[in-house]
C-alpha cells in the first residue's frame, strides 16, 4: 500500500542543466499537483494534471517548466536551463478524485550549483 | 491572488503546555485543512474541514473552521517531544482542488 513516490530524493544540478522530476501517485489516484517550497516558506502550487490532460498550470512559470501525466507512468516535472532560483524541494501530491484528500510525496530537493 | 495569513510563525513552549496557532484570509475557502510537515519529508495531512463552523477533533488535535469561512485555528493540546515540527493551514479555493498554503508555524517543545 504504498504512498506517493517521488524521485530523485536530492538533485544537484549546475546552471543551464535540465532537471526531471518524478512522481508516481498513490495506487488508484488519477489526479497529480505539483508544488514547490522555497526555503523558509509554505507550499505554492505549481500545476494540476489528470491522466494526459493539464487541467490547471495557473502556478507555473511561463518560461522552462512543463509537466506531464501519461497514460502509462510517472508524471514528469520538467525544469530546462535551471537557475539557482529553481533551488528549491519540489512535492507532487495525488488525489482520487479533483477536491478530495491530497496525499503528499517526500519531495525532491533540487539544488542548482 | 488568494492568500493565507498564517500566526504564529514561530512558537517555543514546554512539554504538557497547549498550542494554539491561525490562519486567515480575505477570500472564503470551501475547505479547510491543517498538515504538519517535518525536516526533509512532505506534509502529511492532520485534520481536514468541509463546512463553516465545524470542529474537529483527531486525538490531541482539535481544529475549526471559521463560521465566515475566512479562518481557521488549530490547538494542541498537552504538546510532547514529538509534536515538534512546522503546521501549514491549507485552503481549497474553488472545485479545482489546488491548495494555497500558509506561510508555516514552525513549533518547537521543550521536554
């Protein structure tokens, strides 16, 4: 009965490198958001996805950063041309159904040398 | 856009003393929800609340959400050791399910 996966734990990468985060749901959940947590600070949402649909990327930033949720596999948080303000612990949460109970992964902490 | 106003930002208190700690905003929120998070993990969720003026109890924790659905507080009561950590209060703003978050309590217990 496991939770909600998400790897790598720890990232490092140098500026201008791509990072990919992963995240697998809890077993039956269709519903993947993604939020990020700069030090010090509380969780901002970054984007809401269903199985192959975006539904909402109203936290995202417009430039370098994409997510998926395939049919099949982990949804995929993508950061191209990282920054050292992308140094940040990223978390993806699952759900059953839209608005219910959010259930959080470890996080990955993704730090840009 | 909508925000939180988490309170306290930070609390230091002996072991067996109560915790009070809330969240208000300007805009009215369908759901409430309180997560503790500790150091190097996700939150995980304590309490949550789906109608104005609800309390909620789950075991040392009691939670409410305000009848104006602009607030919420969450006490603890009789603290220990393992209480220690740092508590978001969480809203749902529409149907859309995404969460704005508060800026944190972060709780420290003295045994």
């Amino acid at each position: 009965n496991a939770g909600v996966m998400q790897n790598p734990r720890h990232l490092v990468r140098r500026r201008g490198q791509e990072a990919r985060l992963r995240c697998s749901p809890m077993k039956g959940h269709s519903h993947v958001y993604w939020y990020r947590q700069l030090p010090e600070e509380g969780l901002k949402f970054m984007v809401y996805l269903q199985k192959e649909n975006i539904i909402d990327e109203s936290g995202m930033p417009k430039e370098r950063f994409s997510a998926e949720f395939p049919k099949e596999g982990p949804s995929i948080l993508r950061i191209q041309q990282v920054v050292r303000g992308d140094s940040a612990a990223y978390f993806c949460a699952s759900s059953y159904r839209e608005s219910d109970t959010q259930y959080f992964g470890p996080g990955t902490r993704l730090t840009v040398l | 856009g909508q925000q939180l106003n988490q309170s306290p930002q930070s609390m230091f208190i002996q072991e067996g003393e109560d915790v009070s700690m809330n969240c208000t905003s300007s805009s009215i929120f369908n759901t409430w929800l309180w997560y503790k998070q500790d150091p190097g993990e996700g939150p995980v969720l304590l309490i949550a609340l789906y109608k104005a003026g609800e309390l909620t109890s789950n075991g040392r924790l009691t939670a409410q959400f305000g009848i104006t659905r602009k607030d919420s507080f969450l006490n603890i009561s009789a603290s220990i050791p393992s209480d220690v950590g740092i508590y978001f209060c969480a809203g749902v703003y529409n149907q859309g399910g995404k969460l704005i978050f508060g800026q944190g309590t972060e709780l420290s217990v003295k045994p």
